[in-house]
C-alpha cells in the first residue's frame, strides 16, 4: 500500500478528480486539493480524502472507483477564498457514479438536496433559488422560486 498527498492547481474540483484518475495534466485557476487514500494494484482502495477549500470529502473507494456514502465536511480554512462557501453534507456513489441522494448546506441552510439514479438527477430537487422536478437531468415543469425569507 502506499498513501499519497497532492497539492495541485486545478481548474474545477469533479474536472481535476477525473483528470487524475486518467492521468492529465491539470491547469487553471490556482486553487488547492490534497487527496489521501492507499492504492491496491494500482487502483484507489479503502477510505479515501479529498480536500479543498470549498469541501472535504471522505468515503470508500473500490477497485479505484468511489462506492456508497461520502461524507462533505467543510473545507481547509487556509484554502479558501473570500467568496467561497463551506460546505456540508453527503452523495451516495455506486461504481463511481451518483447515484442515490446527494445534499449540500452552507451555514445549515439547504443548497441543493435531491436523487441521482445513474448519474444523471431524477425527482424532486431544491436548488439555490428554487425547486421543482428532474427527468434524465433535465428540468421539467414549473419551478418554485425561493422567496428572501427562505419559504416558496
């Protein structure tokens, strides 16, 4: 087994994780990610980190790809930036893809809550703004805007 660290400058957090899992170089904005986990065979096994500034994630990896629940913690402090949120909550991954329900809050406060089914958003969702339906991803219907109190 051996256990890594990284800091790296990457563009976007999902873009930078997919691009070490192929090997690609990472450019962009400067932002900071650390990952820690063991690999078996090459592959990513065991409980598995990624930090950053705006989230911590922790959860399972297998054969190299994220399985069950993963927990969002906030952030490294020291990473962040003046406008960006901290974030809490949880994502459910089956062979690496979403899938399952996903929630985000900063501050306690509900940001997006809703069911992945294969990757791709089904259902009810709460978004920043609003809410309403998802089929294959797509919106569907009339969505509810969020009113300055918090309510619909």
């Amino acid at each position: 087994m051996l256990w890594i660290a990284l800091i790296i400058r990457l563009c976007s957090w999902a873009e930078a994780i997919k691009k070490l899992e192929i090997g690609q170089v990472i450019t962009g904005v400067v932002r900071r990610m650390a990952s820690f986990g063991a690999f078996v065979d090459d592959k990513a096994e065991g409980p598995w980190t990624y930090e950053s500034g705006d989230e911590t994630t922790k959860g399972m990896m297998q054969r190299g790809q994220r399985t069950g629940r993963w927990e969002v913690s906030p952030g490294v402090a020291e990473w962040r930036e003046a406008d960006m949120h901290s974030f809490t909550g949880y994502e459910h991954f089956v062979k690496d893809r979403l899938n399952g329900l996903s929630e985000r809050r900063v501050d306690g406060v509900v940001q997006w809550q809703g069911n992945y089914v294969n990757g791709k958003k089904q259902g009810q969702w709460v978004e920043p703004g609003g809410g309403g339906l998802y089929v294959d991803d797509v919106k569907q219907g009339a969505w509810k805007k969020a009113t300055p109190d918090g309510g619909w």
